[in-house]
C-alpha cells in the first residue's frame, strides 16, 4: 500500500528526501522550525525560512519538483545563498 497525501506525517524532526528531479539534487525539511535546505545540481544550496509542514508535504508529492519549486518555493523572500563547496 502506497503512501498517501492524507496519511503521509513527517515523525522525524528532520527530513531527508532525494527527489528524483532534474533541477534538484536533495532537500532536507527541519520541521520543528519551517526551515527547507535545497541543493540544486549545479550544486548552489539555498536555505528557505518559514516553509510551513503543508507546503513541505505538498512539494514532496508534486509529479514535478522544479515547476512546484518554480511555483510556490522559488520566490519566498526569506532564504539564504550558500555558495557551492
């Protein structure tokens, strides 16, 4: 039996996913602060501030990571850029 949206509860307080994207490589949720860590596969992470468990959730299960990133991620204004590695 496959997960399901409404079923689907993060009981880590912090998440790793590999999100089997085109545009990117990983994403760690910190749910006990909102905070979403993304890193591309250009290898630039950036650091999202106040992304609540239902966006999270909903990103984890969009059919395409990048335009959902495009969507509804991308332009919240409080990130961070961290410069690659």
């Amino acid at each position: 039996m496959g997960l399901s949206f409404v079923n689907y509860q993060i009981k880590k307080e912090i998440v790793e996913e590999d999100p089997s994207s085109s545009l990117i490589k990983s994403m760690v949720y910190h749910k006990q602060t909102d905070v979403l860590e993304i890193t591309f596969v250009s290898g630039r992470k950036y650091v999202y501030f106040g992304v609540g468990l239902g966006l999270y959730q909903r990103f984890c299960f969009a059919k395409s990571k990048g335009k959902f990133f495009h969507k509804y991620i991308k332009n919240i204004n409080n990130f961070v850029y961290n410069h690659k590695s």
